[in-house]
C-alpha cells in the first residue's frame, strides 16, 4: 500500500501549439452545447443504438426509426457527436468512437457526468456570485439552504441518488485497502466523522470485532446511518453523535484512540479545518491518531484526475458551502500542523485518487 509521493508536472508548462490554443478555447466557449448534445446522445439511447450496430455502422434514418425520433432531432445531435468526438461517419453510417463507448458504458465516466448535471449543472450559473460573496449561491435552485449537507436528506431523490453516487464512488474503493493499516494497532474506540450513510463504520465493524465506532454528523445523514446499521442488526457496535461542527460551542464526544474523516475535511475552509482538528487533538487520547483520507489534486497520477478535482472544487463553490475545495496537499498539511499535529505517514495511490494522512498529536518532545 505504500507508495512515494507523486508530484506532477502537468501544469508547468503550455504544451499547445497556437491554432490547438485557438481549437481549444473554442471547446470551451462551447462547453455546455457538448455537454448537453452528449447527454441526449446517451440519454435518448442513440449512443447504444449506434454501439449495437458495431463495425457496419447505422444510418440517422435507421436510428431515427429505430427509436422513434425525428430525423432532425437525431440528425442535429448526431453531427454534434461527430465534433465532439462521440461518433464516426463513413458513407452516412455512424460508428461509435473510443469516447463514445465511454459515455455509453464507464462508471466513472457516468457517476461524474450525472453528478455535474444533476447536481451542478443549473446553479453553477451563479458561480462568479458565489466567488464574490463567498456563499455557495447555486444552491438556491434546490431551496433556500446553508450548504448543501443540510440540504442532502430533503433533495429529489434522483439529485441525491447522483450525489450519494458520486461521493460513495470515491471512498467505497478506498476503505477496503485501508481497513488493515488503520486496525493494526487495535483500537478500541473510533470516531467517524462526518460518517454519512455509515459505509465506513459498518466495514469497520465487520472487520475487527471489538472496535466501537461512533458516527458523528449533521442530524439528517446520522438518521440514514442509523436507520442502515439497524438494519444490519449492529446498532450495539456503532453510536451516533448528531451535530453541526460549524457550531463550536456543542462539545466534541472525548476519548477515542482513533479519530477517522474520509473525504470529509474538503467540505470546510482552511480556517474552519484549522478549527475542527484543533477540537479533534482535544477530544483524541495522547497515544491515538487522526486518520484523514482525501484526493489531493496534486498528488495524482494522471492529469484527468487532478482535472476532475479541480473541478469538483467549483461545485464546493457555487453549490456545497462556497468556502472549501478539493486541496492541494501542501497547503492543507500545513493547516494540519496548524492545528497541533504532526504528520506521521502519507501513503498515496489508495483507490482510485485517494491519499491517507495519520496524524498523531504534537507535543513540545516531538
Ligand atoms: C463528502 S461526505 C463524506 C462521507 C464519507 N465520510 C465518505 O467518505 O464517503 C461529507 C460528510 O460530512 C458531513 N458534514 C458536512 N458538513 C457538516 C457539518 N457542518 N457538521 C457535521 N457533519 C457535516 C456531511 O453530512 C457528509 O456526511
């Protein structure tokens, strides 16, 4: 599990000659209409129609037969597929691209394109707002709340189906390679914050039989966990701790030898994560350790993932709580010792972006 850091070199230098400069800026300009016409592709199933007729290729006719859509309904997005790169055209038949096939059938590709339209899509039309006031003013189109973790358990079903969908892919994958190493010195007591629907604390239950975990988050995700780990008959192994740990005046839960936060720490600001370590080092034994697993942008491996959480850094803006971000490692382990800590270990590459940080409590001999 252990690997060295990374760092990359993507962003150093401008590899675009001038005329990809110009070609490029106009993907940009145009970036919503490829967006939305990939969407439809997939959505009105011509993508999978296209796929279904691998190499002979389907004509616009045969597709607009086919699935019942007019010719030029099916013939505007299917030349908008060929700019964007989805589709192939030899002798009016189309065949599905590389790109394409990835629209129609990866997961990753799926979760975050769903997310960025279910969940980003119509408010990041306030994100210049956002930046200006600092509040996450995109929200406002799913009603009138504080960040979108007090909103979470009151949206539409399918928001919070892409939501759930998005976060759980980035952790999911991550907690089975990190089980061991977190277990390995036997802790009795763990405090999961922000623990969400309770994936982490039942995995954690399941793995060593004696662990106590303690799930601490806003009222309406600690009520979804309970209800999922009652139902898994595990409620005498895993407690809930229902807060909102912007307020400093409610008290962290004390003792535990293991404090936990996945993902979590990239929903608040630098001063706001100075803040909650700080309460954490108060509420951890001397001997125990702080667990933080998150994706730093600047630890990954390839350039479409630190693309990805760049971007996701703009739906904290303009839609989670307009203060956090998806962080660069450097600045945030600063804000870790800030606080009182001190980093033992890092170990990156852990699932599919994540870097796990320990941290143990600083004192004057160390
Ligand atoms: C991005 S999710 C991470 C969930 C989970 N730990 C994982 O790795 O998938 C962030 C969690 O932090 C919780 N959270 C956000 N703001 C909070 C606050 N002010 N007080 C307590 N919990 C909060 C959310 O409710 C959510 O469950």
């Amino acid at each position: 599990m252990l690997h060295n850091i990374i760092k990359m070199d993507f962003f150093k230098k401008d590899t675009r000659t001038a005329l990809q400069a110009k070609e490029y800026a106009q993907w940009i300009a145009f970036a919503p209409m490829v967006f939305q016409a990939s969407r439809a592709l997939r959505n009105l199933n011509i993508l999978a129609e296209v796929h279904e007729s691998r190499k002979v290729g389907v004509t616009i006719e045969e597709v607009c037969k086919k699935l019942d859509l007019s010719n030029y309904g099916a013939r505007v997005l299917m030349e908008a597929g060929l700019g964007i790169g989805l589709l192939l055209v030899n002798n009016d038949r189309y065949t599905l691209t590389k790109a394409g096939y990835l629209i129609l059938n990866d997961p990753l590709t799926k979760v975050n394109f769903d997310f960025s339209n279910d969940v980003c899509y119509e408010g990041l039309f306030s994100l210049t707002e956002s930046i200006k006031s600092g509040k996450p003013e995109g929200l406002k189109v799913f009603g009138n709340w504080k960040t979108v973790y007090d909103a979470l358990a009151h949206l539409q079903p399918n928001i919070q189906k892409s939501w759930f969908a998005f976060d759980h892919y980035y952790s999911d994958d991550s907690f089975p390679e990190v089980l061991e190493y977190v277990y390995k010195t036997k802790p009795k007591t763990l405090l999961d914050i922000g623990g969400n629907t309770g994936k982490w604390a039942i995995s954690s239950v399941n793995f060593d039989t004696d662990v106590h975990v303690t799930i601490m988050d806003l009222p309406g995700q600690a009520e979804m966990a309970k209800k999922n780990i009652d139902k898994l008959g595990l409620s005498n192994r895993v407690s809930f701790y229902q807060t909102n740990i912007l307020d400093e005046s409610i008290p962290f839960p004390k003792h535990f030898d293991v404090i936990w936060m996945s993902q979590f720490l990239d929903c608040f600001s630098d001063d706001e994560i100075i803040s909650i370590l700080s309460r954490c080092r108060n509420s951890l034994n001397d001997d125990g350790a702080v667990y933080i697993l998150e994706p730093f942008w600047d630890n990954q491996r390839f350039e479409a993932a630190a693309f990805s959480l760049q971007m996701t850094s703009i739906y904290f803006t303009a839609i989670a709580n307009g203060n956090s971000q998806m962080y660069n490692s450097t600045i945030f382990i600063k804000l870790i010792e800030k606080a009182g800590f001190v980093v033992e270990e890092t170990t990156n590459d852990i699932g599919i972006s994540n870097t796990l940080i320990k941290c143990i409590k600083k004192f004057e001999k160390n």
